[in-house]
C-alpha cells in the first residue's frame, strides 16, 4: 500500500498541482515584495523612473498604464524562476532517483504488450485466411 501512495505522490498531475498551490499561496506576498521593494528600484535606478507603477502613455485620448503590467511581469518571471529551480528541479530528480531502482517491464511480463501480440497475431490469421 506504501509503495502504491509513493507512485501516487510522484505522479506527474498531482506535483504539478502541488506546484500550482504553492505558486499561488506562499510565493505570491514575497515575490511581489521583493519585485516592489528592490527589483523595481534596481531597474529604476538604471532606467531612470523610481516606480513602474506610474509609466503610462496616452494614444487617442485612452491612458495605457504599463508600469503594473512591467510589475506583474517581473513578478512572474520570479516566481517560475524560484518554483522552477526550488520544487520542479528538486521534484525531477526524486522521481529519476525512483525510476532507477525500479526494474523495466520485460515483454514477457508487461500485459498490454502481451495483448497487443495476440491482436497482431489474430490480425495475421485474418488476413492470411480473407487472402486465400
């Protein structure tokens, strides 16, 4: 029953679930902080603007506001980094590490080979018999 839970855990949809939960809820507050308070200064500093929130241009009277949007993109592409380098690298290796010490299906063991054999085998009957 263990070793049932242990491939349930690593299988590919519930990490990736995992991955999504922890995105959402414990990496957004400290991404955005760390976007807002030293990422965004940083830039600032180069680019000469000290908030991105207020970088806006105007086309036909309609105010386009892309400094959020440049915030919301330097948080993102922090935030797969870390998820990225944090859970999916960390997760990859355990699974390789468990694919290894399990043996490979022989054809003689795996089932579905099995039954496809005798459906090819079956499917040569037919046709040897339908041709004569």
């Amino acid at each position: 029953m263990f070793s049932e839970f242990k491939k349930f855990l690593l299988r590919g949809n519930v990490v990736d679930l995992a991955v999504a939960v922890v995105v959402g809820a414990a990496f957004t507050a400290v991404v955005n902080a760390l976007v807002k308070d030293i990422i965004t200064p940083l830039i600032a500093a180069v680019g000469g603007k000290p908030n991105f929130e207020n970088l806006t241009f105007t086309l036909h009277n309609s105010k386009f506001m892309y400094g959020d949007f440049l915030n919301a993109l330097i948080s993102f592409v922090i935030m797969a980094g870390v998820i990225f380098f944090f859970v999916v690298q960390p997760v990859n290796q355990l699974i390789k590490l468990a694919k290894r010490n399990e043996k490979p299906a022989t054809p003689a063991t795996d089932p579905q080979l099995a039954v496809l054999e005798e459906i090819r085998d079956t499917l040569k009957e037919q046709r040897g018999k339908s041709s004569k």
